[in-house]
C-alpha cells in the first residue's frame, strides 16, 4: 500500500519570502545608517558582531574577539562602567541601553559611537538574549564638542559679544560681558533689539552705510560708536560686526564684538587737553614708510593752521634755516645709529617769512613690527 500526504505550502512560501524581504529591507537600512549589529546569547554567554562592527573598528570580520573582556579593552576607561551599567539596567528589564561612548579603533584613536540595545526575555521573565547597534557619529559628536567649547569660551571673553538676524535686527543671543555692558540678560534680550535699552550713535558712519558694508559689501564693518544706556550710563565702544551664514537655516545673521575704550577715551581726552595746554607742539616720523606727523601746535608755532603745509621731511627741509641743516641732520644720525636723544636750538622759517628759533628734541624708537620712528617735539 502507498500512503501519501499533501500539504499547501503556499502560505509557508509567501511568509518565508516576506520575512526575506524585511530582512533585506532591514540590511539596507542598516547599511545607510551604517550600523553594526551585535548580538549577546545571555544564557550560553556568546556574542556575535556583524562584519559592519568590525569594519567600524577598522578592524577585519572576526579579526579580534566579540568578547567582554574586548569590550573591555575596547571601550575608553571613563565610559566603561557607563556601557556596563547600561547593560545590567537593561537586561534587568529598568530601560533599553542607549548610551554614546568611545570605543578604540585599530588605529589607536578613540572614536565616539552610540550603543542601541534592547534584551528579549522567555515567558518566565528570564533574560534570553541581548540585541543591538552600533553606529559611528564621530564627527558630529566632535562637531558638537567643538561647538560647546566655543560657546563656553564666547562666555567668558571680556569684549561683549552679541548674534542677531538679518531681518529685523533682533538679538538672537548674547554672552556675559554683553549683558554687563548693556544691563540685561540674554534671557530679556533675545527677541528684541539693541536700541530697546540703548542710544547708539555710529562716529563717522550713518547707519545706512554699516548696514550696506555688512549685507552688500565685504560683510565686516569696523568703527567707533557712541552709546547711552536707558538708565543713562555712557559708553564708547569698537564695534567688530561681522555677516554670517546660519547652518541650520543657511539665512543671513550678523556677529558683533564690543570692546569697551570709554576709559581709554577719557585718557585720550585728558591727555588731548594736557597738549592743548602746553606750549611745545608734537611730532612723529615713521622711517620706514616715510610718513610725518605734526599736531595742531606744531603748525600753529609756525603761523599755519592745521594741515595747510605738509608734514614731510621736505618741508623740513625748506623751513629750517640753511646753516642749522647740517645741526639736524648730524643730531638725527646720531639718535639713530647711537639710541641716542638729542635736543638742539635750531632756526625755522615762519608763514611771514621771519625766521624763529625752536629747542627740537627727539628720541627714535622701534616698534616690535621692526618699524623704525621719531617722536618729539618743538
């Protein structure tokens, strides 16, 4: 006798076939993510990584062990209890393991990776086995890192450091010293503009010309501005305002950096009318670009008004008196070959033609570019 059985397998067939094709699906998506796979059988204690793991180690499928104790070597000292905590809390069924650690490639270097995880348990609750990713975001952890130390080093700079939108012209953030420039926190700031809690007047520029330099222009506008406080307090500043590209939204944003000089500016002012008060007039000579310099009192001690005769070495040259030249010229030699001050009596011709005699004093420097200059006076 014969015994024979029929079975439709057609069912079974077309399971098979999309179990295949999700699993393909999956391979495709892991391979676009490029992520590793990593399998842990918790009762017989065995791992298993995918040819991907090992090729994000830099290493060859099956190169080194898929062990704990590689793991440990693996995994940088600061993050290894953190991947061992994660794992004991998820195959204790508290969370699934996700954690950013640093794992060393073959090449020695440390790169960062986020650790997906997640156990399968029996119908006891007993944890049977423990599967996961692996996925390189190296660069942009770096990245992150990278921006966080300069967000932290923007803080703590002492110039005042403000980033506004192109549109508008509202603060988008500000650092600390910002916020003690213009008595206000990033936090009632940001949305608003400058000129809600300040007057600011831009020296020798319109407003109009900023804003074409930065939007039309070169994009970098440097000048002196003026600025008073609601609560009246006064300022001068440098202002450094530079256009930027926003990453995120690629629309145009602007930086600016404030130096406060109100200090230095009181200094200049003081020492201005200390000048103005004496009767000696300055002067200076750059050698090495052969530019001269006179104050208003040198040209006033000659019956000039300011600027209306060039200050050059030739005018030098015209207005003192023909048997006083050699004097100066010998006394100019000497403070420069010989670091040497020099003071002398010699003859210079006035606007009326009369000449008078001037005390010269000098004394040469060199600035740390190596540019050589004569200061003195008259």
């Amino acid at each position: 006798r014969v015994f024979a059985t029929a079975r439709n397998v057609t069912e079974l067939i077309q399971t098979e076939n999309a179990l295949r094709e999700s699993e393909e699906r999956l391979q495709i998506a892991l391979d676009g993510m490029d992520a590793g796979l990593w399998e842990w059988n918790i009762k017989e204690d065995k791992r298993w990584w995918s040819p991907v793991y090992f090729a994000l180690l830099g290493y060859k499928h099956a190169e080194i062990e898929p062990s704990l104790e590689t793991l440990k070597n693996l995994v940088h000292p600061d993050d290894i209890d953190m991947l061992l905590k994660g794992l004991q809390d998820n195959m204790a069924g508290k969370s699934r393991l996700i954690i950013t650690i640093r794992y060393k490639t073959k090449s020695g270097d440390y790169k960062w990776f986020r650790v997906h995880g997640k156990t399968v348990f029996d119908e006891t609750g007993k944890p049977l086995r423990m599967v996961g990713t692996i996925i390189d975001i190296d660069k942009h952890k770096k990245a992150d890192i990278l921006i966080n130390r300069q967000a932290a080093l923007i803080q703590i700079l002492p110039d005042a450091i403000i980033f506004g939108d192109k549109y508008g012209s509202k603060i988008t953030n500000m650092n600390v010293a910002a916020e003690q420039m213009f008595g206000v926190s990033a936090t009632q700031a940001i949305g608003k503009k400058t000129d809600d809690f300040a007057s600011i007047s831009i020296i020798d520029f319109t407003r109009e010309q900023m804003i074409n330099e930065l939007w039309e222009g070169s994009g970098y506008w440097r000048g002196e501005m003026a600025i008073k406080m609601n609560d009246g307090k006064k300022l001068n500043i440098i202002s450094n305002i530079k256009s930027i590209k926003n990453p995120e939204t690629q629309g145009r944003e602007w930086v600016a950096v404030y130096t406060d000089i109100t200090p230095l500016k009181a200094t200049e002012e003081r020492l201005q009318l200390a000048l103005d008060g004496m009767v000696a007039g300055l002067w200076e000579w750059r050698m090495t670009e052969n530019k001269s310099w006179w104050s208003p009192r040198y040209f006033e001690l000659l019956g000039y008004q300011y600027n209306e005769i060039e200050p050059s070495v030739e005018t030098v040259r015209a207005i003192v008196h023909p048997d006083d030249m050699p004097l100066l010229s010998k006394s100019i030699n000497e403070s420069l070959f010989q670091d040497a001050r020099y003071e002398i009596e010699i003859r210079y011709k006035t606007k009326s033609g009369i000449y008078r005699w001037f005390q010269v004093n000098s004394k040469t420097k060199l600035d740390d570019d190596g540019a050589i200059r004569m200061v003195g006076s008259i």
